[in-house]
C-alpha cells in the first residue's frame, strides 16, 4: 500500500467520516484509515440502537474545557440545522425524544450509511481493518504513514481516533500518543458520562433499592463552580446511573459530593411539619405518595428514622431532619465505571495547541486533532455528536 494521497484521516468515527466526505468533496484525495473491521461501531451503538445524533439547543454552555470558548468557531459554522439538511437529502427520517435530542426514526444505521454515501460521493479510498503503526513528518511537511499494510505518504493528517471510552469497541489511546510525540499538550483525561460508585460498606443500606428511578435535581461544585443538572436518577447495585448522574459525573470531582434533590418541587420539611395536624399516616405510607414506597421506606430507615412512627407523634425538628435529607441528599462517590461504561471521555488534546478555524496545530502544521481526540466533551443528549459534525467540518473544510 504505499501510495501517495492528500489527506489521511485515522479513525472512520463520527467526526472522521464527516471531516473525509467534506475534504473529498471538495477535490482532496483522502484516504480513511481504521484498525477496526466494521465502521463506526460508537454511532451504531448509540441511542439504544437509534443514535441521539444532535441535539437542536447546542451552544458552547453545553461543553466542558479547559479553554471554553475554543468550540464556538466550529459550532457556528455547522449547526445542528446544517446536519438536519443533510439527513433531508438522503431521506433519514428523525424525532425529537425530549429536551432537543434528535433520534432516527429506524436505525442508527441510517447515520452511518449517509456518512458512507457523502465518503464516498467525495471519492474516499477506505482501508478498514488497517492498524497505523507509526506517524513521521517528513523533510517536505508531508507525512509517512507505517500502517499494517506498508507506508502511505499523505500531505496532511487527521486525527480522529477518538477517546478512551468503552474498549471493547476498540478505543485506544492512539490520538494522545501521537499528540505528545509531535510535542502538543494533552489536558488530563478521565470517564465522563459515566455511573458513579461508591464504598460497598457504604452504600449497603441501598442495594435493596437498586433499579428505582425517579426525576432528581442533582448537583455538584460549590458557589460559582456548582452545577445542576435535573434528570433521572438511577440507583443501581454499585451506585447511581441514569441521565442526571451521567451528566453530573462530567463535573464531578473526586473526594467531593454530589446532592440529590429527590423531590424538586416540594419544600419536604415543611411538608411534613404541616401534616402534623392533617393526617394519621405513619411515616412510610406519607412519604410513598411523593416517592417510590420501597425508595421512601429504604431512605428513612438508612437516615435513622422509623418508618412505623406516625406523622403526629413526630418533634417538629426530626420531620425538618428528614426533610432536609431528602432534599439535600448528600453522597460521596468513591469513583466511577470508568471508560469501561463512560460514554465520553474528558480531557484529550489542549485546543490552545489547535486553530479554533481548522482544528490544525499551531506546532505542526498539517496535523490535525478533531472530535473525543480533542478536550471538548459534550452533555449528554447529542452535544458530543454535534461537536464530531462540526469539528470534522472544520477540518475538512481547511485541509
């Protein structure tokens, strides 16, 4: 295989076949290289099978960086309109699920083979199943590609071998290595949009309770870095999962806690203070018409109340404890699933290494990081997509 082409890009993901089908189209000769053997296995997985491609509110508050404003250039300039266009040209049929996040109507299939068609309407050559083995800039500013089926000699390369997110679909660290030896700055990386875990000791009094859910606000971060997110908790064996602990374990950070709000919309130690007078309930059978009974009867008893006391026969001050506990439920995760279950990963390449315009690097020019490769992580609910569409535009619209 050692042929000469324009444009190498590594890794056929998202924002790889994005970046391709655009350089392609545009008269570049690209080559898409991947060691795995089936495409695109992160967007097939996704969404439950259906991939949550976009997400129509997406603006830079949904992104975390360490330079935050790097993401907007991109973002502006390919919309999830932009994406929506060209599911409208190859007739994907979508729907919105809730809070803007856009699914396909049959199969994330339907995403990949689009990405295919624009691939290869830009004449991209495809070489799947192929490992890169080394990357050489040589004396003329082009680069040597040793790959497991000989060299390829291109005048730019693109990086978009993604994250450290769920090995067995094949994450490497491939991006970061070829980063740090051309000398860029890699921002720490870690599971993002990912459960949390906690002591097995600890959390002993609410294994009983796993698979209960119920919508939550939960935070974390204190003053101006406190965020909150409402969504669904999950409580699992392990710990919690579900959409709000996802979201939440992207800013949280180890050895400080996260609070739970498991009831948002009631003041619950006023609640219970004013009852007194209103019912003849125990415990357990007032708090099971505001939350789930086994969750309600499980949270009392692992606060230290008893469930069989009545409302009435209760000092004003516990109700307020418990109430308070409910409200504020404050929990010290031990860590999390790790990539094994992260959807995302934060951290990877420093953008203040990389042009915001055309994701190329500042130190080498013609080297170019896009998508999970590059420290930019969406919320979940589409944003990481959007971010892929764009950065993989960006790109192909520069090389």
């Amino acid at each position: 295989m050692n042929q000469q082409f324009d444009v190498a890009v590594i890794g056929a993901g998202a924002a790889g076949m994005m970046c391709a089908a655009v350089a392609g189209q545009r008269g570049k000769r690209v080559i898409l290289i991947d060691h795995a053997s089936r495409l695109a296995e992160k967007i097939r997985i996704s969404g439950g099978g259906r991939c949550n491609f976009t997400n129509l509110h997406t603006s830079a508050r949904n992104f975390l960086s360490d330079n935050p404003h790097f993401c907007k250039s991109a973002l502006s300039r390919f919309t999830p309109q932009d994406f929506l266009e060209k599911l409208k040209q190859h007739g994907v049929a979508w729907h919105e699920k809730h809070k803007g996040q856009l699914f396909c109507d049959d199969s994330a299939e339907d995403i990949i083979w689009m990405l295919k068609v624009e691939c290869d309407a830009g004449r991209v050559q495809w070489r799947m199943g192929v490992a890169v083995e080394g990357v050489q800039q040589e004396p003329d500013g082009g680069f040597c590609l040793q790959t497991t089926q000989g060299v390829v000699r291109v005048g730019q390369v693109v990086i978009a071998t993604g994250g450290l997110s769920i090995p067995k679909i094949g994450a490497t660290d491939f991006a970061f290595s070829v980063a740090r030896q051309f000398g860029l700055k890699v921002i720490e990386t870690r599971p993002a949009l990912v459960p949390l875990t906690f002591d097995a000791a600890a959390w002993e009094p609410f294994v009983s309770l796993s698979g209960i859910s119920l919508e939550v606000d939960i935070e974390t971060g204190e003053k101006k870095n406190k965020i909150v997110f409402r969504e669904d908790l999950l409580l699992t064996h392990r710990g919690l999962s579900g959409p709000g602990v996802l979201q939440i374990s992207s800013y949280w950070q180890s050895g400080t806690a996260i609070r739970v709000n498991l009831l948002p919309e009631i003041d619950l130690a006023d609640e219970l203070v004013n009852a007194k007078t209103t019912t003849k309930k125990n415990l357990d059978n007032y708090l099971a018409q505001y939350l789930p009974s086994r969750l309600a009867e499980g949270l009392i008893r692992a606060h230290g109340f008893d469930g069989s006391q009545k409302l009435a026969d209760m000092q004003d001050k516990r109700l307020r404890l418990l109430g308070e506990k409910i409200n504020r439920w404050e929990l010290f995760p031990n860590g999390s699933e790790g990539y094994r279950k992260a959807e995302v990963t934060r951290g990877g390449v420093d953008t203040r290494e990389l042009s915001q315009q055309s994701m190329m690097s500042h130190r080498v020019p013609g080297l170019y990081f896009i998508g999970e490769a590059v420290d930019v992580t969406g919320w979940l609910g589409g944003f990481n997509f959007q971010w892929a569409w764009a950065s993989g535009y960006a790109a192909g619209q520069a090389l």
